[in-house]
C-alpha cells in the first residue's frame, strides 16, 4: 500500500515486472496510472489474478512472457508486437 500515484508509480518503476495494480475510485488517477505503468497488464480496481489467459479469454496459455521482448530466432513485425491489458473493476476479485 503506498501514500499516492506518484508514490506507486516509482515502486513500481523500481520492482514492478509484468501485472500491476491501482485500487482508486478517482477515474482521472486510474487514467494516468494505465497511461504511466508499461506492464503487459494493467488492473484497475481488480486483481491481478486475472493476468490468465482462460481469464482474458485466450484459451489455455502454454507459458507467460515476463520480459517486454520474449521472441528469440527469426523475428518479422508479428513478433516485435506486444500487448498491454487493461482490466478495469468495481473491487472484482478472483478466487
């Protein structure tokens, strides 16, 4: 739990890695924190439990990638794309 955005946003600079999360009910700070924090997902108002792919609706996932460049041999423009989640909750939780 940290003070404020900018307060989250350095932790998460400093040991933030491939799912982070803001608990907030201002919409302008969830904006800016989705806008600020580069994660493949992003969670507001929800857990990063749901960083799954059955959970994001890609069917069973055969890994999960934590570095920003995950593709090594022959690349072409498909796999120098990456995407970035955004999951946005009223407090959803994942048991």
């Amino acid at each position: 739990v940290v003070g404020g955005l900018e307060e989250a946003l350095e932790h998460i600079a400093r040991y933030g890695d491939h799912s982070d999360a803001i608990i907030t009910e201002n919409p302008a700070v969830a904006e800016a924190f989705v806008a600020a924090v580069d994660s493949s997902a992003v969670f507001v108002n929800a857990s990063t439990r749901f960083n799954d792919g059955a959970q994001l609706g890609l069917g069973a996932e055969i890994a999960v990638s934590t570095q920003r460049l995950h593709v090594r041999g022959p690349m072409a423009l498909r796999e120098l794309t990456t995407y970035k989640w955004v999951v946005e909750g009223e407090g959803h939780v994942r048991a």
